[in-house]
C-alpha cells in the first residue's frame, strides 16, 4: 500500500480557501465582566479566578444578548469554551428550565467538554445538573 503525501503549502493554496492571514501577537485585551450577568455567576467565575473577560468573549456575550447567532474563531485554549457556555450558564441561573444544544465535531471533544462544563454550573448551582450526550447509532 502506498501513502501519497502533501505538503502542508500545497493545502493552502486553491480555490477552496477563502483567506490566509497571520496575526501577531498582541496583549490580551480584558474587559470587566458584564453588568448584567446573574450574581451566582459572577461568584462562580470568581471562585475559579475569572474577574474579566477577554474581549472576544465579551463580544460574544454582546452578541448572545441581542440574541444574535455567534461564530467564535480563536486559538486553542484561549477561551471560546467560556464565550458560549456564558450565555447558556446565566439563562439557566435565570431560569432553571432553560435547555441548551451543543454540537461537537467529534466524541472526543464532546467528552472533553463534559466535566468543565459540569463543574462550571455546578459551582454556580452547588448541584449536580444531568448532562445528556447522543452520539449517533449504536
């Protein structure tokens, strides 16, 4: 069996991409945490050590507010986790019968996301909140 092998270049180049940037590293832009945010929220991310936001979280805060739709494109480990699961964490601190869909590309990453979550509304609940995943067939 042979393995034809790509260079990475030859992947980004083609009709299919739409764009190809580099940014350059900046500080990171913090804002104070919204005003509106539900008080058992605000003292859940403060007994993890969040008194901020970085500014493409609270973008998407800003935009979950309007009930606008949100895409978050960032690095890894630089906050989307937080950016979508606020808007779901202050909806359910309002009203307990809220309910939330995420979509995972994968099982993996669904199973990542799993216990941070739990622990996030937990910490704001000081109960466990059942957390249902449907992985397909079988």
């Amino acid at each position: 069996m042979s393995v034809a092998v790509t260079a990475w270049a030859d992947l980004l180049e083609g009709e299919e991409l739409a764009y190809l940037g580099t940014e350059r590293s900046r500080a990171a832009r913090l804002e104070p945490l919204p005003d509106g945010l539900d008080p058992r929220v605000v003292s859940s991310l403060a007994g993890v050590g969040v008194t901020g936001l970085y500014a493409h979280q609270a973008e998407a805060w800003n935009a979950a507010s309007r009930g606008d739709n949100v895409i978050v494109t960032t690095g890894t480990a630089s906050g989307k986790s937080l950016a979508f699961n606020l808007p779901v964490a202050d909806a359910i601190a309002r009203d307990p019968k809220t309910r939330a869909l995420y979509l995972y590309p994968t099982k993996a990453l669904a199973l990542l996301k799993k216990p941070s979550f739990a622990i996030f509304i937990g910490c704001i609940f000081l109960i466990c909140i059942p957390l249902y995943f449907y992985f397909g067939c079988c």
